[in-house]
C-alpha cells in the first residue's frame, strides 16, 4: 500500500534577497514553487500528495527589511508565531516532506511552531530547503531537536539564484531516493 504524502511548508513572496540585490518575487516565494514543482513531480512517479501552506497569522511583511527584522526577533528570541490549522487528516500521514527557506542559518519560526504544534512520531520527515548559499546549515539540528520521535531522512537544497533548475534538482533527489516512498 502506497504511503500517505503530504508536502508541508512555508514560503514568503514578496522582496528577497537574490544575488546580493533585493528582488520582488511575486506572491510566490522560491519555497512554494518547489513544493508545487515536488507534488508534479512525485505524481509523475505514481505517488498523490497534498499541499499544505504553513501560514503565520501574523503575515510577514512583504519588504525585505521588514522581513529581516521580524525573521531575526523571531530567531533571537527563540518565538514561535501561531500558524493556520494543519491539514486535514493529518494523522494518517506517513511522509512529509517538509519545505522552507533558510533563515538565519536555520528553520523560520513558522516551521518551528509546526513542528511544536503536531505529533511527529513514527512519521517519516523530508527536508527540503531553498537557501542563498546556506544549504541545511543548522536547521537538520533544529528539526531533530523539535521533533526526536520522528524518522528524518536525507533531503534536498534547492539555491534560490537557481530556481530554474529547481525542477531537475527534485527529479534527481526522487530517482535516487523513490524507494524511501513506498
């Protein structure tokens, strides 16, 4: 029987740092484009997911300064913001997939407060991270720390000046590690 997948994570649109210039991504920030790029591409290989935003309820602000000095309050007070409701059903989730930007070298709070906020045990958990040049750093860390009954497995960096290859990136992670899905 096929595992239950859900692709969890959380983006910002809106100014980003890119290059070393500030850029407006849109409403769509790197992370949801490469959760969507992974629901394709895990269809692709026979496997349904579901998406699910982890939102704060308190939106960050859609400028880069303003998301800077929210991100890092956030970061050096170690606080958690409140988020939407999970997904539906989700106990029945056998893998996640687990997406976010790197902040400050590790996870955004609002992936924190996930982790915090369900029961992890015994589910399989996927990284994914889209970095400007940090790849995981400390956030593996973070998650083993936030959720230490849940099975982590090895997942994928995606550089945000190279998005283009986003979709190349997840589709050679899913050839060498399809196996870990079923």
């Amino acid at each position: 029987m096929a595992k239950k997948i859900l692709i969890a994570y959380f983006s910002h649109g809106g100014e980003n740092l890119v290059d070393d210039q500030i850029v407006d991504l849109g409403d769509e920030g790197n992370t949801k484009v490469a959760a969507k790029l992974l629901q394709q591409a895990l269809q692709g290989h026979g496997f349904n997911a579901n998406l699910f935003e982890i939102e704060p309820l308190i939106p960050y602000d859609r400028s880069y300064e303003g998301t800077l000095a929210r991100s890092r309050q956030e970061y050096e007070s170690g606080a958690a913001p409140l988020i939407n409701d999970g997904p539906n059903g989700y106990d029945a989730y056998d893998v996640i997939f687990l997406g976010y930007p790197n902040w400050w070298g590790t996870l955004p709070a609002p992936i924190v407060s996930f982790l915090r906020d369900h029961d992890l045990a015994n589910k399989k958990i996927i990284p994914f991270v889209t970095h400007g040049g940090q790849r995981f750093l400390y956030s593996i860390e973070t998650i083993r720390k936030e959720a230490p009954a849940a099975d982590l497995a090895e997942g994928f960096a995606i550089a945000a000046p190279y998005m283009s290859a986003a979709k190349n990136v997840i589709e050679d992670w899913l050839k060498d590690n399809v196996d870990k899905l079923n």
